[in-house]
C-alpha cells in the first residue's frame, strides 16, 4: 500500500509533460532567481543583487542537481 507522500510525489510527476527520464530519474529542467552574487567571477557584476541558476530535479525523489551526470544511480521515489 503507498502512503500518502509517495502518492503526493507520483501525482506530481504526472503534472509534467516535458519530464525526460534519465535512468530511474524523471527529471525537469528548472530555472530559478537565486539571490547573491554569480558564484562564477567572470559571470557576473559587482552590484549583482541576484543571479539565474539552472539545474534539474527529479519529480519522483525530489533531488537537485547542477548537470545530468549527478544524479544518483536510484531514485528514492521510483514506482
């Protein structure tokens, strides 16, 4: 029997059309405002208030990672 998260968690995988499966993962390409400085010199300014940071994110486990080649061999959330 699932429980209510894991139930939580398959839900919203469905809720993303473009996820793309990368072994065990169904992942999203996500873009967000983070604030701070560009950890990059070389990318950024120095009045920089905040900066976009790309990554991606399994809708099943929830991880986060920088690049494709991070992410874990399982998924937590597999079903």
């Amino acid at each position: 029997m699932l429980d209510s998260y894991s139930y939580g968690k398959r839900a919203s995988a469905q809720q993303h059309p473009d996820a793309e499966r990368v072994g065990s993962h169904l992942i999203i390409d996500k873009t967000e405002w983070v604030p701070g400085q560009h950890p990059d010199p070389h990318r950024g300014h120095p009045e920089q208030t905040e900066y976009l940071e790309h990554f991606y994110r399994c809708t099943l486990c929830g991880v986060e990672v920088l690049q494709k080649r991070d992410l874990p061999n399982s998924c937590r959330g597999e079903v």
